[in-house]
C-alpha cells in the first residue's frame, strides 16, 4: 500500500514562510474553492491556512537556538478524526493514504478538530467546512502534469529542499531512506496515530580539528622552510 | 476548549428532557404496581410535551453549532464508527417514541395488553413504549457523553466520569423538573420525584466532584519536546505562524481569566447541588408549590454553569502549538 507523506528537515528550514504561501496560493486557487480570509489588511486579520511556519526558541541566551517548524497534517496512518466523522465527510484515501475532507458532505460540526491532537484542521469561517492539507492531491495526481512537478506545491517551492515528497511505505523511496538515514521523527508518539509525515531532527555540523591540523603535517611548504634560526633577529621583528 | 452556547444549551435541555421522559416512565411504572397514587392521562400528555419541547430546543441549539446545518441528516451516516452520528440517531427516534408515548396516553389507548406476574403488573401499549423510550433515553445519555468521553486527547473528558456526570446531572434535572411539574399542577408525586431528584443530584455531586478533582490532578500526555520532537526543557514559542487569530485560537481556547473559571465552579457548585435540595426538603416541608419550580430553574442555570466549566476546564493538546502570538 502507498502512503505518500512529507518529510521536513528542520535542520535545512530558514522559516521563510514560501512553503505556507505557495500552498495558500495553489489551494486557493483550485476547483475546491478558495481558502478564506478575513481582513487581510486590516486589524485582526485572520484566514484558513493548511500549512503554517511557526518558531521555537530552544535554551536560554546565549545557548540558544531558533527551530523553524512548519507544521500541516500529518496524514497518519491511524487518522483520529476519520472515525469520529458523524457523516463520512473525513477519510483517507486507500490508493495512498492521504487523509481528505468531501467539502459537499461535511456539516461543519468540529468534531474532527477535536479528535486531531496536533490542530491540523481549520474551520473555513465563509465555507463553514473543515479544511486541511491535501497533499495538494489535484497536483499530486495530475497525469498531465511532467512527473517531476506531481509534487505539492510547498515543496515544489522551498528554497532549501526542506521538505521531501514521496511513499514512507517503499523503503527505497527518498522519504524512507531520509527517515532510516537521517533519524526521521514522528510528532506525539505517546498518542496511537502513526503520523506520515516525519520530521528530519537539526544537526549540529562540527569541524574537527587535529594537532597534526594545527602543525599543518600535510603542507609540503612546510618542510621547505629549510632556514635554521637560532635567535638572530628574523625579519618577522622588524617593525615596518 | 471554547465554551460553545449552542454545545452548553444542546447537552442540558437534551439531559433535562430525557431525565424528565425517564421520571414519567418512572411514575408510571410505580402506579402501575401501585406503590403511588395514579395519574390521570393529561399528565402523561403533559409531561410528553414537556420533554418534546426540551428535545427540539435542543436539536435546535445544535444546529447553530453547525457550520451547514442543512446538511445535518448526513449525520447520521457513520454510526458504526461516531459516538455523535449515534447521538443523531438517537435523539429523532427518541423524539417520536415521545410522541407516541404522549399520544397512547392522549387517546386512552391504556388497557393492559397483558398481564405480567401474578396480576401484579399490568402491561399496556405506553408502558411498552415508555420503556423503549427509557433505554433510548438512557443510549442518548450514553452517546451524548461519549462524544466527549471518547476524545482520547483532551485528558479532562477521556474518563468514565464523563459519561456518570451527564446521566446523573441530566436525571437530577429531569426529575427535578418532574417535580417541579407536579407542583405546578398540585399533585401529589412532588415528594416522589422530589425524592429521587435529590439522590439523582447527590450521585452527581459525587461524579462531578470526582471530575473536578480527578482534573486537578491530570499529568499531561503530550508536551512540547514531543509537540515538535526538540529534546531540551526549555523550548519557548516565538511565533505561531501569524499575528491575527486563527481557528486554533478560537476554537480550543476559553479566553477567559481564572477568575472567571472559578466563578463559574463555585456558582454550579453552589446552583446545581445545595441549593435545588434545600428547596425541595423546605417545599416537602411547607407543601410549597412554587419552590420546586424555582429549584428546578436555580439548577438549570447552574448546570449551564457547569457545562461552561466542562468545556473551559477541557486542554487540548494543540495548544502546545499556540503558545505565542508575536
């Protein structure tokens, strides 16, 4: 069975919001209406969003390290809010396991919002329907789209290649080799979920440096300063 | 969690309704083996209407919790799986066994089919319905709490108590109203149901004590380290996502200052338990039959306090990821 899911490296993530605002663009603009906003450019502005950047601050000053951490369904393997659907409106799709909303069958009753532990579903304030993460699914299943754009549109737009696309289920896909690899993490385990979508954990890059780094033992330039000093003056103390 | 009116409004006339569907059914059951005083039809049909009228306010009231309510009979699709397609199952079927149940006792259709026991309980054509209707009432109570009960993540609901607490509270009330109706009609059932609505609310003071304990004392499951997978005891939120508010904001926090929370605890405490009791134990004493109607209401009020508190009191993991606005 497929279960197309993302993977973010947060190690790579610069918070730049261009996943969130590529995703609001595509999602906005397709044949399932728009993701509404409500005074944009007033006070109070609000909207419905299926990805948002949100920032964690780890340590105290100076230890301190800023987590970029974009956050939108999860697509688990155990969907919580599938079940509690009074009318069947919330499901996951069995050819590859991307969890879904019927715009046309939902009745806006919430209680999916309360079922999800981690608040990936918003309430459409105009459409008064739940929405949520596609996966953008009318991309990912597009045939007439070249196979290299069949993937969402956040991570068709990170700068960084943060986010990875593809089956968690083939071990030999991107996404797997990045989990196995790179020590791929779900959200909340303590919760019987099974979450898709795996976060890749920041890594420190560390140079290590040798005594034999420091004395350079590998430059050859090295052994042809041939020049004996034996406390004479060099030219090194002249002040010039 | 947001309190929400229509949510509050919902779960205390249904629980009032169905409580009062169970005192009727209740008193019939006694006169019928003869152990009080029989009743004549009209208050049996009278009682119906009362418990109509509280079940549709409340079908009512959970229509403004819906985003398309004219979508609302797609709910009940998935009754195998949601406690709350259930629940919308219920409470229709309910409603009509109501109906009938009022309208045999309205045509006099109430000669014994049958005999049961030794001539000891006749059975007619309302008592069959009534006790339908009584385990209907009873699997609304169950499907209703199980709404929240069954929400695994939001720690303050996932207990059995959960479902104690509506049974128990929406019984008091109902006989309470029983009483409070048999007052205003100046029979002589207000000292049974005025009986059985005091041990109703004393069982739900002792549930819903233990809630509100069992709360104080709830460990978190889930907390940031294992929100965003970040191993440090020290993780602050600089920024959500976005200045203005978003659905996470409005929907699953309260907004209101403590203060406000332990206002609405002390007042239910205080509206749902002593106070309906002492005015039933003075209208037993002084054969009052304006103060059970005011106990009744003084513990509606209060339970509208408590469902408040039900809801406020809920946490929800997904907070974790709202913690800052900036």
């Amino acid at each position: 069975m497929t279960q197309l899911a993302l993977v973010i490296d947060l190690n790579v993530c610069v918070g730049c919001h261009a996943c969130v605002t590529s995703c609001k663009q595509w999602n906005t603009s397709g044949w399932a209406g728009p993701l509404v906003d409500e005074n944009p450019y007033d006070a109070h502005p609000t909207g419905t969003f299926f990805n948002r950047v949100q920032m964690f601050e780890v340590g105290t000053f100076p230890n301190t390290e800023l987590v970029h951490f974009p956050k939108s369904c999860l697509h688990c393997e155990e969907p919580p809010c599938v079940p509690v659907c009074p009318t069947g409106a919330s499901y996951k799709r069995e050819d590859n396991g991307v969890v879904l909303v019927d715009y046309d069958k939902c009745i806006g009753c919430k209680y999916c919002s309360w079922a999800c532990p981690y608040g990936m579903r918003e309430l459409d304030m105009q459409q008064q329907v739940m929405k949520k993460c596609t996966l953008c699914i009318d991309r990912i299943t597009d045939p007439s789209l070249p196979e290299d754009r069949r993937k969402p549109a956040c991570v068709l737009a990170c700068p960084t290649s943060a986010r990875l696309f593809g089956d968690v289920h083939d071990p030999d896909s991107e996404v797997s080799i990045a989990i196995r690899e790179r020590g791929g993490y779900p959200l909340m385990p303590e919760w019987a979920t099974k979450p898709s979508n795996h976060y890749l954990p920041r890594r420190k890059t560390r140079m290590h440096i040798t005594e034999d780094d420091l004395r350079r033992a590998d430059n050859p330039l090295r052994h042809e300063d041939i020049t004996v000093y034996t406390g004479e003056e060099t030219l090194d103390d002249v002040t010039w | 969690m947001h309190p929400a009116f229509s949510v509050i409004l919902l779960t205390t006339l249904l629980g009032a309704g169905q409580g009062v569907f169970l005192a009727l059914v209740t008193g019939q059951v006694y006169a019928s083996i003869k152990l009080i005083e029989a009743q004549d039809a009209s208050f049996y049909v009278g009682g119906s209407v009362i418990t109509i009228i509280l079940l549709i306010s409340g079908l009512i009231a959970s229509f403004f919790h819906l985003g398309r309510p004219e979508r609302a009979w797609r709910a009940a699709a998935k009754w195998r799986t949601s406690w709350l397609s259930r629940e919308v199952i219920i409470l229709p079927a309910l409603m009509i066994l109501v109906a009938f149940y009022g309208l045999v006792h309205w045509l006099g259709w109430t000669n014994p089919l049958f005999i049961a026991g030794a001539d000891a309980l006749p059975i007619d054509a309302s008592l069959v319905l009534g006790v339908i209707g009584a385990v209907l009432a009873f699997a609304l109570f169950v499907s209703t709490a199980m709404i929240y009960a069954n929400v695994e993540f939001i720690a303050e609901w996932h207990s059995p108590l959960t479902v104690a607490n509506f049974t128990f509270l929406g019984l008091g009330s109902g006989f309470m109203l029983a009483a409070a109706y048999s007052a205003a009609l100046g029979n002589h059932l207000v000292t049974f149901y005025g009986t059985w609505a005091v041990i109703f609310t004393v069982i739900g003071l002792v549930s819903r004590g233990a809630s509100l304990l069992r709360n104080r004392h709830i460990k978190p499951k889930s907390n940031l380290q294992s929100a965003i997978g970040v191993r440090h005891r020290l993780i602050t939120q600089r920024a959500q996502g976005f200045t203005g508010g978003s659905f996470n904001t409005r929907e699953f926090f309260h907004h209101a200052p403590p203060a406000v929370l332990q206002r609405m605890r002390t007042s239910f405490l205080i509206l749902v338990f002593p106070v309906p009791i002492l005015l039933i134990a003075i209208a037993y004493v002084s054969q009052s039959a304006t103060l059970p109607i005011i106990a009744f209401l003084l513990q509606y009020t209060g339970l509208i306090a408590e469902r408040w508190l039900f809801f406020a009191d809920a946490q929800h993991p997904q907070n974790l990821y709202y913690q800052s606005v900036a």
